[in-house]
C-alpha cells in the first residue's frame, strides 16, 4: 500500500463500504471521491471527514506513516486532561491506554501555532488537536479560548506581515462580524492549505475579493470569498527577535 489510492479503497473495504457510502457520510459527490481512489487526485478539503469515517489516521492515509489508526479528537483531549487534573485532587479515574500528557494553551497562557493545513481543517471543524501545534505563542487578551496562531509564509503581505511573523486568529469571528480591509485567514476549494490576506467588499458579493498588502504582489484580485471557507479572523501580531 504504498499510494493514496491503495490505502484508501483498503480502509474503505475493510469497513466493506462503497465508494459512495464513503462519499455520503463526508459531504462530498462520489465522482469526486472516485478521483481521489483512482489515483486522478492528490488531495481534497474532505480528507479529514474521509479518514474519521475510515477509522484511520490522516497521516497513515496520506502519506502511510505512522499507524493505521484515528488520532485522537479534541474532546478526547479535553477529557484525557480532565482525567488528569482529576488524579491531582484525589479522583480516581482510569486512563485509556496510550494516554499521553498534552499542554492545554488555555491552562499556560499559550496558544498553540498550527501548520496551515490543519488551520485549513479547522474551518471545516474536522479534528484538529493539540497534536497538530508546531509550537506555542504568548495568548492575547482579545484571542478567544478557541484561537490560534499561524506563522506568516512568503511575502504576499509585505510590508506589515513578513515571513516566520506570528499572527493571531479569532475563528469565533462570525461572517457578519467580517467588515472591509479586514485581514482574514481562509481555505477555497479544494485546497488542503489555508492563506492569509486581507478581505476587500464592494458592493455586491460579485465585488467581494482577497488581496495581498504587498502592492508588488503578482495577483492583486485573488479567488473570491463565494468560493471559500473563512477560518478566522486575524486580530493580532507577535514578532520574535
């Protein structure tokens, strides 16, 4: 099994699920989920959805690592850490095996910095954990308990966000909370990575667009926001020295 199709139609048959079954229960339309086992795509916004139905991990299906078996969800997080603390004031409470100890930013005052693709799942509120942080920031004041940090790839938006900068992002910020020129995170179409830029509304949703700070930035008019999954807000900057 050594390619995305092989693994997928093998978890999916192991389940003894078809094609459209699969596609069913993620959202998604059985054509499109025929490309990703016939090998004519390489990725999808569903692979998160496909692999929970799967039971299996993101990973292994993927790119084959690590074991055939479904990382564990935020909520198993939160009670793994409830087990803990409760073990610290005297309850007794069994841990499941392979429990392993995980920092809660909301208990250190950190936050934790995600990889883009899995802010990308946030916005379909697929299971991204804390085992998805790639490090941890110092938490705002105006950062809700749910925020995240990202850091800042390429130069698109120069000259105020330069590469490896540490942005903060409220995804509790609503669509109707969103106003003009605000600076946005968001994951169109199909593509597993979420982007940073700043949002521009005109009159009609027609006129609604992203667009780099950068004003030497090749594409000054990117994909519209009809075809997007907003992620979050950004509301604040941290710069390490």
């Amino acid at each position: 099994m050594n390619t995305l199709p092989d693994r997928l139609r093998f978890a999916r048959e192991q389940l003894n699920l078809s094609q459209q079954q699969v596609a069913d229960a993620v959202g998604m339309k059985q054509p499109s989920y025929y490309q990703l086992e016939a090998g004519k795509s390489k990725r999808s916004r569903f692979i998160n959805d496909i692999a929970k139905v799967l039971e299996t991990n993101v990973d292994w299906l993927m790119y084959g690592e690590g074991e055939n078996t479904p990382k564990p969800s935020r909520d198993d997080l939160m009670q793994k850490i409830k087990d803990i603390e409760g073990r610290d004031t005297g309850e007794s409470h069994p841990v499941p095996k392979g429990t392993v100890s995980a920092e809660m930013s909301s208990s250190s005052g950190m936050v934790p910095i995600l990889s883009w693709v899995a802010a990308g799942s946030w916005s379909n509120v697929e299971p991204v954990t804390f085992e998805d942080a790639i490090g941890y920031a110092p938490r705002p004041a105006n950062l809700s308990k749910y925020g995240f940090a990202l850091r800042v790839q390429g130069q698109s938006m120069l000259p105020e966000f330069k590469p490896d900068d540490i942005i903060y992002v409220e995804p509790m910020a609503g669509l109707l909370t969103i106003k003009d020129s605000d600076l946005v995170v968001v994951q169109c179409n199909d593509d597993s990575e979420a982007t940073f830029k700043q949002l521009v509304i005109g009159e009609t949703s027609d006129d609604m667009y992203l667009k780099p700070l950068n004003p030497n930035w090749h594409e000054q008019r990117m994909m519209p926001m009809g075809e997007c999954n907003l992620v979050g807000k950004v509301v604040g900057k941290y710069v390490e020295y």
